[in-house]
C-alpha cells in the first residue's frame, strides 16, 4: 500500500511520464509526444523517480503493475 501512497502524490505531468517510461519510450520519444524539451523531460523524469525512493529503471518497472 505505502507504493501506491507514493504514486497518488505524483503529479498529473509525472505520472504521464512514468506510463511512457514503462511503455519503453525514450526521453527524446517522450519530448516529441508532449511538445516539451528533452531537459523537461528528464527535470519531470528525476521528480517522479525521486518521488517513488527508486535508483533505476529497474526499479521503476517493478512499481508498473501498480499504474
């Protein structure tokens, strides 16, 4: 229960990245499907990973059936 706390506190913009991130999507795929820079990209991708107490991509894809 305590990861889906952590996920309910990302914002609307972070949560949008962590589906495209587990979808497998580049940060460069992922600016260009938003309209944003890479920078933002990578600003928003560090947030929700720093949010969610993960290191790595590894670990971020655990928490995807929780999504």
């Amino acid at each position: 229960m305590h990861n889906l706390a952590l996920i309910d506190a990302l914002s609307e913009r972070e949560h949008q990245i962590f589906k495209l991130v587990i979808a497998g999507n580049t940060n460069k795929q992922m600016s260009n499907e938003l309209c944003v820079a890479v920078r933002t990209i990578e600003v928003h991708r560090s947030k929700l990973m720093e949010k969610l107490g993960v290191q790595n991509i590894a670990e971020l894809m655990k928490l995807a059936p929780l999504v």
